[in-house]
C-alpha cells in the first residue's frame, strides 16, 4: 500500500478509482442477474444496480468532499 504521509493525493486518487471500479463491478453483477444470465432474485439484481450505481457517481464525491483541504484564515 501507498504511505500516506508522502503523497496523500496519490493514495486518495488511487482509492477513487478502485472505488469505481467496485461500483462498476456491482452494476456488472446485477446486469447479469437481471438478464437471467446469473440465477439469482430479481430484487437483488436491483440491489446491487443502486448500490453500483450510487458507489460510481456518489461515493467518490463524497469522499472528495470529506478530503479537500480546509480553508484558513485569509491571507494578507
């Protein structure tokens, strides 16, 4: 794993793109399911459709939110 005390930008950049691609993985997963490729309940297939869906576009936003750097007092 990256430490993070030399480069955290490249630490969280690395983590948004796995995030993704877990994401991306879900949706992959519940594409099957609903096609009937895959045995498995309809309803979880809609499951893991929203969570994939959410984890893609969502989470990485979020967390992008929680990491950015907090503003200081005005410089003069």
């Amino acid at each position: 794993m990256v430490d993070e005390t030399q480069d955290p930008a490249k630490s969280r950049f690395i983590m948004l793109q796995l995030m993704r691609l877990g994401g991306l993985l879900l949706i992959l997963g519940a594409i099957l399911i609903l096609t009937d490729r895959v045995t498995g309940p309809h309803l979880l297939g809609y499951g893991l459709l929203i969570f994939g869906l959410f984890e893609f576009f969502f989470l990485p936003l979020i967390l992008n939110r929680r990491w950015r750097t907090p503003k200081g007092p005005p410089r003069e």
